[in-house]
C-alpha cells in the first residue's frame, strides 16, 4: 500500500503542473514600421509612469483620481470580477490533484433465515439474525492527465484570469483617464461660465450707455433694441452655461463615489501644457496596453482550448483507492488488525458521442479563428489611436495658437469699437458685431485649450498609460 502511495505521489508532481500560456505574437499581417509616421517623441528610451496624471503637477487632480480609484463602483465590480476569474481558475485545475475524502459509515443488518432446517433450531421457530459494523476509510480518486487535457484545460482559466488582471488595471486607468478629462472639462465649464457672465455685464454697461443716449435723443430706438436683444442673449448664454457647470461637477462626482451634488469645488484656470511625452515604439504598443493584452490572452486561452478539444478524443486514465477499518465495535477501528482496503484502475476509450467530440473541435478552433480576428483588429485600432492622437497634439497646437491670436486682436477690436461708439464715429452694428466676435474668439480659445489638455491624456492612454511599467 505504501508502494502505491509513493507511486501516485510522484505521478501528481509530473501530471498535474500547469502554467499559464505564453504570450502570443502580433497577428497583425501588415508591416509595423519601426516608428509612428504622425512623429517622434524625445526621450523613446523612457516608459510612461503609472501615475502618469501627475504630470500635470495638479495636487487637486491627484488627489481626485487617488479618491476615484478607491472608491469608483465600476472599478470595485471589476475588481471582483478577477477575483471570480482566479476561483474559476482554481475550480478547472482541481481535477489535476487527487480528490481524497474522509468516510465514515456505520451499518446494522437484520436477517430471517425462513425454510432452512437448521439443527439446533429449538422450537422450530424462525432463525434471524443482527449484525452492526462500522467503518472509517480515506477514499482516493484521481484521473491521471497524461496527454495534457486537464493542463491545458487549467492553461485556459489561467489566460482567463490573466486577462481579467488586465481588464482591472484597464478599468483603472480608463478611470484615472475619465477623471481626469472630466476634472479639464468643470474647469473649461466654470471659465465658460465666468466668461458669460463678464461679456453679459459688459452688454450691460454699453446697453445703460445706449440707454442714456437715447433718452437724450441722441440714438435711435434701433440702437436701443439692438442693445437689449444682445442683452438678452447673453443672459440666456450665462443660464446654459450654468447648466453645463453643474452637470460637469455632478459627472465628476459621480467618478469619484460621491453623491452628485454638484458642491466640488472646482479650480479657478486650465493648467498649461506638461512637456512632451515618450511615445515608444509600435512594436512594444502591445505589451504596454490593457486592452490589447485582454486580446492577447483570449488568444492563448483560444489555442490552449483547443488541445483540450483534440485531447478529449483520448482515453482517460482513473485510479481509485481506499483504505480504512471495519469492525463490529466502534473501539476497534483504530486497530491494525481490522485494516481494509481497495485500489482500482480505470481506463474509458470514447467511441461514439453522436459527432460530440468532432464538433467540440469545430467550435473550439472556430473560437480561436474569432480570437485572432478581434486580436488583430483591436491591434490596429491600438496603432490607430496612437497616431491620431500624436497628430492631435499638432493640429490642436495650431489652432491654439490661433485662436490665441484671433482672441487677443477681438478683444482689441471691441474695445476700439467701443470707444469709437462712445465718441460717436462708430455705428452699433459694428459695436455689437465686435462684441460678439471677441466673445466666440474667447470661448473657443478656452474651449482648444481643454481640447489640448484633452488631447494629452488621450495620447497617455492610447500608450497604455504605465501598463507596461506594471506588466
């Protein structure tokens, strides 16, 4: 018996190790160039950090996306859901172990012996019989995983898990990314609105100057009218942008686990542009994205599949052991002498499922064909997003720049013509329209400039973020 035992311990050690698969290669056919054609970056050597917000240098912010990732309810249902991807891996490479169990059993049997003539029987009557017995036993069953179908079965579950790790740390930082737009957009948002309501009291003031004149007879009611229309306008400007203030603190509340109460307080200015980023190298871009090492793993899980589909037209090989006592007396089934025991193998050919096992086949590598499609798809919208988003810092510098200009020589032009007004050598038509224009130039300066900002943590997660720092 302990010959057995030392035999099946060993064959556990050699039969039931699995691992899981290794990582699988771009199934991108097309070449990928050695560097990304919307330009370089300095410092490709380096890898973008973890806590890659902080290079905004915003305490605020880090302190938001510190409070998001603790207490975010979406990120929490992702952080469970790798714990519930690691259970399952530990469920499906169980069969890999020997299953063993602790029996205990008592019995009593009663027995009428009728129509045997027994000597010795007395008075004729019906012999009977009782018997008890009780019995303790460690009871063994294990299938020895000789082509691999329990291992690569478990290599599956591991991918699974492996991807769920990333999908977790994509959450976070598509969290940290949510956060940290959202914290750029209530400030565009409160500016907006405090630009609203600077142009609507300016309005104000030309309307009261407007208001004289034509009380002194000297503008017309044309004038006059104009004044309020422009007026009024700005008021409603102002009430939208209120609205849009207090939806975007409420969006950010809600990220950060809070009740959208709209009572975050939010800082007075965008930050300026942080320096320019590493944006690597394309053929790394897989390794350091989340998203795109999900894919992956879908892909390895996929292949491992498969050998467990093939595999399963194998026999299986099952050893069953027991061993134990049995008595009549309870006091007796801790003694040597009542020892009892059984070891039994098992080998199962499978010879006709109904077209089960060829069809299991079929479907499994028909998975692994749509694994490798959405892997290869997922990886060119991955090098895709990368280089709209390099191209996106110069477009949108441009146009920073030029709406800086346009905004500063609008604001020159109202003041012109409202002097030009108050002296009586300019029309309100032309102080109106100046008006106007220099308050669109000043809101899309503001909006560009979050749009930059915008831009960046774009390009920070479509570089995966620091996901390869943590990889």
């Amino acid at each position: 018996m302990r010959r057995i035992y030392a035999i099946l311990t060993a064959s556990v050690l050699v039969f039931s190790c699995a691992s899981a698969p290794k990582r699988q290669p771009s199934p991108v056919k097309s070449q990928v160039p050695n560097a990304w054609t919307a330009g370089s970056t300095p410092s490709d050597s380096q890898s973008i950090k973890i806590n890659w917000w902080r290079d905004f240098q915003d305490t605020q912010l880090d302190s938001l996306i510190t409070n998001a990732l603790k207490y975010n309810y979406n990120l929490k249902a992702a952080a469970q859901r790798v714990q519930a991807a690691r259970a399952q891996a530990t469920i499906v490479g169980a069969p890999l172990f020997p299953q063993v169990s602790l029996g205990l059993n008592g019995a009593k049997r009663h027995q009428n012996f009728i129509g045997f003539p027994i000597p010795g029987s007395g008075d004729g009557g019906v012999l009977s019989t009782t018997a008890t017995t009780y019995g303790v036993s460690t009871n063994l069953n294990w299938e020895i995983d000789l082509w691999g179908r329990l291992r690569n079965d478990k290599a599956a579950a591991l991918a699974d898990y492996q991807g769920a790790l990333a999908d977790h740390l994509g959450a976070r930082l598509s969290l940290s990314g949510q956060t940290t737009k959202a914290w750029f957009a209530a400030i565009e948002a409160r500016r907006q609105l405090d630009l609203a309501q600077s142009t609507r009291d300016n309005f104000q003031v030309v309307n009261d100057q407007i208001q004289t004149r034509y009380e002194s007879g000297l503008r017309p009611p044309l004038d006059l009218r104009l004044s309020l229309s422009n007026v009024a306008t700005a008021e409603a400007v102002v009430a939208q942008r209120r609205q849009q203030y207090d939806g975007s603190v409420r969006q950010l509340e809600i990220l950060l686990g809070r009740y959208p109460a709209a009572e975050l307080a939010i800082a007075q200015d965008l930050l300026p542009m942080p320096a320019p980023i590493p944006a690597g190298l394309p053929a790394d871009l897989i390794a350091r994205r989340p998203d795109l090492m999900i894919a992956e793993r879908q892909v390895a899980a996929a292949n491992a599949r498969v050998k467990v589909a093939k595999r399963a037209r194998y026999p299986s090989i099952s050893l069953t052991s027991s061993g134990g006592t049995s008595s009549a007396n309870l006091s007796n089934l801790l003694s040597g002498d009542f020892i009892v025991w059984s070891f039994a193998g098992n080998l199962l050919q499978p010879l006709f499922q109904g077209g089960r096992l060829r069809a299991g086949i079929k479907l499994a590598e028909a998975n692994q064909e749509q694994a490798l499609a959405g892997f290869a798809e997922q990886a060119l919208r991955a090098y895709g997003e990368v280089e709209s988003a390099l191209m996106a810092e110069t477009y949108l510098r441009d146009r920073e720049n030029a709406l800086r200009e346009a905004s500063e020589q609008a604001v020159a032009a109202r003041e012109l013509a409202e002097n030009r007004y108050t002296r009586g050598v300019s029309d309100v038509i032309t102080l109106l329209g100046s008006q106007r224009r220099a308050f669109d130039a000043e809101g899309q300066y503001l909006t560009v400039r979050r749009q930059r900002l915008d831009a960046r943590v774009d390009l920070y997660l479509a570089l995966g973020g620091g996901f390869g720092e943590i990889d």
